[in-house]
C-alpha cells in the first residue's frame, strides 16, 4: 500500500490530531504556497492534499510536485503535521526529525529486487527518532515479518556501518576534456586522484600484505634433497613432473588409439573364434604391444553385445624365453588371424579356468616354467617367422608410440628417476610453486586495480577515436560538442546536434527531442501512458536510433559499458507542454507521477541550455534552443520554490 492510501486511512479514521489553531496555522502556510506558486493547483492531486493538509497527516514521496513536499516539510518540522507517510526519501538529507519513526519493513525494493536495509540505510532513517531540544527519548518501531529475522534487526541496530564507496565513473565528456587540456600523464594524475583511486590504493595495500607473506615464506622455503643433502634443483623437479605427466597422457592417448584398432569386421572375427577349438591357434594384436603375437585358444563365452570375448595364452614377449607366461583375455577387434596349425594338446585346467576369470583386456602371469610352449609350437607346423611380420600401423599410433619411448627413455635417465624420495621433494616444490604463483597473481591483480580508471580512460578515448569524435588528442567537431555536455547520453548528445536535423525544428518539437536524447529511464512505465509525439521528431529518433546501435558495437568493441540509446516516451508530454497545454492534461491522461514529469522537465530545460554553450552553432539556432527552453520553464515546472 503507497503512502498516500496510508495517510488518507488515517485521515477518514477522524483522529483529531490538530486542534483549531494548528489547523489556522496550516490555512495559513498553504495560502502562502499558493501564492508563491499559483501553478500547483492545475493539479487536482496536489489541490486534493492542499485541502487535507489540515487534518495533520500527509504523504511524502518522490511523486509529489516539489513545492508540496517542501511546504510538508515544512510543516513537518513546525510541529503542525503529526505524522508522514514516506518513502526514504524523507530521510535522505532532510533535516526532519520525529519522536517517534515507524518502519513498515526492513527490505527495500531496487533494481535488481528485493534486499534488506544495510545498516548504513538503516541508521539513516531510525536516526530520525528524537527531535532535537523536544524529546529525551526517540522511539522506533519495526513491524514483524517473516521476511526477516530478530537476529537480523538486531545486527542492523548493532552492526558496524558499512564503508563508504566511490560511486566514480569516467565519462565521455570528462575524457574529452583531459585529452585536449592534458598530455596523457598529466591526466593519468589527476584521474588518479580520485576517492575511488584512493579506496583502490587500499585494496591494493592488502594484496601488497599478502604478496610479502608468500615471498617471506618462499626465502624460509629452501628445499633440500634427503638424497644427497644438497639444494633442490626447482627446475629438475619440474622437468621430472612434467615428463611423467606427458608420459601418463600420451599413455593414454596411445590406448585410446589402439582401442579402436581393428582387423577383421566384427562379425567375421566372431565366427572364426566361435569356430575355433580350444587349444587352437591365434594371431592377436593386444593392446599395448607394438607387435602381433601368437596365442593359444584357452576359453571363449559370448557377452550382452554379442561379440565373444576369449582367453589366450601368449608368448614370450622376449624371443630368447621359449615358455609363455602370460594370459589375457581379448575381444574380436583384436582377431588378426585364425592360424590353421595342429592345436596344442594337454593345455592345463588351472590355465583354461584362470583365463575364464579375468575381466576384459586383463592379464596375469602364469608362473609356471614348465609348459611346453616350445613342444606345441613344433607340433603345430606353423612358420614364425612368416607369422612375426610387423603388421602395418596407422601412422598415428606409430607416431605416438615413437614418442612414448622417447619420454619414457627420458624419464629413465632423468637424476631424479633413481631417487626413493622424489614423492617428498616433488610435495616441496609443490609448495614453493604454489607460493611463486600466488605472488604472480598477487603483481597482476594489484596492477588491474592500480590501473582500473587509467584503463577506463584508455578505452572511452580508444571509442572516442574508433568513431570519428577525435583524432589522437585533436577533438573533432562532435567531439568539441561532447566537451560541452555534462550527460550521460553525451554520444547520442553530440549526434543530434551535429546531425543537423534540430536545426529546422519549432520550439515545441526541439524540446521533445531533446527529451528522447536525455535517455532518462523509464520508471512505473506499466503505471502510466505516453502521448504521442510530432512526425519531425519522430524522424529525428529514428536517425538517432541507427546511430545508437553503431555506437554499441563500438563501445563492445572496447569493453565500454556508457548510455548510447533514444527514449522516446516522454517525448510526447514534453512536446504537449511546450505547446502550452494545462499540467492536468498531462497526468490525468498519462498517469505519470507529477514529481517524475517536473524532474524530467527541468533536466531537458538543463540540456537545451547546455545545447547553446556549444561552439559554432547558428545565432538562430541558439534562439530557438532558449525559446524551447523558456516554453518549458513556466507555472509548476518554473523553480521558484
């Protein structure tokens, strides 16, 4: 519920809070209002509280006309209004004390949702309570909710109150003046000397702090070999890391390769091993080994994918060790060949029932020296030296199995191959790498944040000369306009004047566009109506919304994140006002909050004069911009409260 229902519930609830004096008192000051700003009552809303302000109750919020505030203000700190309703307008830099400050709730809605108070925001509107020379006491009262908690209410009233931050931002307008004024190290000093460079500068001392303590304990941190007593070699250690780690990843690689390599079509390797009696030969290629081997046929069993997986027993990796000791179990894709030789007679139950038990490409030795290996490869009749051909690679898998023997070679005949205690001085040199980064990381970060505005700074110049406004240090024609603009749409600013389609346009339409350049955001917009304004404008928002969307990618370009757009909506009213209408037939209409519509008004009143100090426009020009401005400036918009 807003505050002005809030105070008009109070006021139908009669509660007598003014007695007949207090109540002339108020008649009194109202008139008083008037009479210095006889523009007030166009407005049926303001003429509404004119009349209720008697009954000593009254809302106060960023809606109202500014002399209706003021004159509640006013009567707030006379002691004739009892009770505001307000938003935290009311305690930002107002001197209004009260006995007593209510709170309807400790969340606060923004742009970006719903937060509760900090404590900072807090204090400020509680520190009302207790009105100066009147009240030994201030009260404040706090509703509940389940929103938020009591331990949450007593760490804002008891918390520390948060530290204040630069709300800083480098614009185009104070870059295009350092640029012509200053060679660049003069104006990376002055830019520098701002609050936010100094909150940055402390930021920067803690990084420093840290930055000490890592290379403290980097000068304490001497590694020493307990091999051979001697200093660590950082770089040995590292090299012996990094080999191991390319040899575990090419090792990888290489079985990844050879996991995909395949002889036969799946489905006739399957019913050549399904056709094979045990004990038969095989010509395999098992994962791992650079050459194919012979093997014997030691079980078969068919899996879920339908491929039959199979034990073998190999041979001797090492020519000169005739009894085989090893066997795996393999799968289709590593079928080279069905050998046609006498199978092998007398095979061992313990052998066939181990081959049975591993799992898929795993291996065992079978230690037992005395199989006939020899005896049933002579009975088999077959050739080995035909069967021992290299069978042809991919050049892929020679290329990288070339590759693991040479770091594996080098991994042998690196010093710290042979050490037992290479784990504990691989843990040190952990340590001291992890310190060397953390004060690598340490010099960047406090670079960024000593250079944070410098860097700003580079990149707005860098759009500035990107799109067309300087030329190195020389300001161009729209950029001498963006030197004399003190907005944040000062691109968009600078376009409309140089364009030269607000040369020709009436008063009335000048002021509408100068409205949609002030790029004010729109706020309520579901609450309120805009009125339509003139086709001339219109062709001057449309040429301005083509430059806008350039400009974007320009400043995207160099990470710049400034107001380049057109808003339009209030353009309308605007146009309306200049043109003379009443104030009630624009927000009887509209819908739009009278303090918003005053605000925005004299912001455009601000712009256009701002238009006029820029040099090298036309005498007549200037005159309409101060006409456009002086059609805006009358009745309530005028300040003269």
């Amino acid at each position: 519920m807003g505050c002005e229902s809030q105070a008009h519930q109070v006021i139908r609830a009669n509660l007598g809070l003014t007695d007949n004096t207090e109540r002339s008192q108020i008649q009194e000051a109202v008139k008083a209002a008037i009479a210095q700003t006889p523009g007030m009552l166009n407005s049926n809303n303001t003429k509404r509280w004119l009349d209720s302000l008697v009954e000593g109750v009254a809302p106060h919020h960023a809606g109202l006309l500014p002399p209706l505030k003021l004159l509640i203000e006013t009567l707030f700190q006379r002691g004739l209004i009892k009770i505001v309703f307000a938003t935290e307008t009311l305690a930002a830099g107002i001197n209004m004390p009260a006995k007593t400050v209510v709170l309807s709730s400790l969340s606060k809605r923004t742009d970006d949702g719903n937060r509760n108070l900090t404590v900072g925001e807090f204090h400020q509107m509680t520190g009302r309570a207790g009105r100066r020379g009147m009240d030994k006491i201030g009260y404040v009262v706090t509703l509940a909710s389940t929103r938020y908690s009591p331990d949450e209410l007593v760490g804002m009233i008891r918390g520390k109150v948060e530290p204040l931050r630069s709300r800083f931002t480098l614009n185009y307008n104070m870059v295009s003046n350092l640029i012509h004024r200053y060679e660049l190290p003069a104006a990376r000093r002055i830019v520098e000397q701002c609050f936010s460079q100094f909150q940055n500068n402390h930021a920067v001392q803690e990084l420093l702090l840290e930055k000490k303590k890592s290379q403290d304990r980097l000068t304490e941190l001497t590694p020493v070999c307990p091999g051979t007593g001697e200093t660590l070699r950082i770089d040995e250690l590292e090299s012996f890391r990094n080999l191991k780690s390319q040899l575990d990843s090419l090792r990888k690689r290489l079985d990844a390769l050879e996991s995909v390599r395949q002889y036969l079509p799946l489905r006739q390797a399957n019913n050549l091993i399904e056709n094979t009696p045990i004990g038969g030969w095989l010509l395999v290629h098992s994962p791992g080994t650079p050459l194919p081997q012979i093997a014997i046929l030691l079980s078969k069993q068919p899996v879920k994918s339908g491929d039959i997986r199979y034990g073998v027993l190999l041979e001797a990796p090492n020519p000169q060790q005739l009894e085989a000791r090893t066997i795996q179990q393999l799968g289709p894709k590593h079928l080279i060949a069905v050998l046609p030789g006498h199978r092998a007679e007398g095979l061992p139950g313990g052998l066939v029932k181990k081959s049975e038990r591993l799992n898929y490409l795993q291996s065992q030795e079978f230690g037992n020296p005395d199989l006939p290996w020899r005896e049933w490869v002579a009975k088999s009749g077959l050739n080995l030296e035909e069967l021992n051909l290299p069978v042809e690679e991919s050049p892929e898998i020679t290329k990288a199995r070339a590759k693991h023997q040479k770091l594996s070679d080098d991994l042998t005949g690196h010093p710290c191959a042979r050490c037992r205690l290479k784990r504990t001085c691989l843990g040190m040199a952990k340590e001291h790498n992890l310190l060397s980064e953390a004060v690598r990381r340490n010099e960047q970060e406090v670079e960024l944040i000593r250079s944070t505005n410098w860097r700003q700074f580079l990149a707005l110049q860098a759009v500035l000369n990107q799109a067309g406004y300087m030329r190195e240090r020389e300001l161009l024609a729209r950029g001498v306009a963006i030197a004399h603009l003190r907005t944040s749409n000062a691109l968009i600013a600078a376009e409309a004047i140089a364009s030269g389609r607000l040369d020709d346009l009436p008063p009335h339409a000048l002021a509408a566009a100068t409205s949609g350049v002030m790029a004010e955001p729109v706020r309520g917009k579901h609450y309120w109506h805009p009125m339509r304004h003139g086709e001339e404008v219109e062709d001057v928002f449309q040429h301005l919304f083509q430059i806008a969307r350039h400009l974007q990618k320009v400043q995207e370009k160099f990470s710049v994140d400034q107001t380049v757009t057109v808003v339009s909506e209030y353009a309308g009213i605007t146009q309306a006002w200049a043109k003379g209408a009443q104030w009630n037939q624009l927000i009887e209409p509209t819908g739009i909050d009278e303090g918003t519509l005053v605000r925005h008004l004299r912001q455009v009143i601000d712009l256009l004069t701002q238009f006029k100090e820029i040099p090298g426009l036309s005498e007549a020009f200037k005159a309409r911009l101060m006409e456009a401005a002086h059609l805006i400036d009358r009745d309530i918009v005028k300040e003269v409260f």
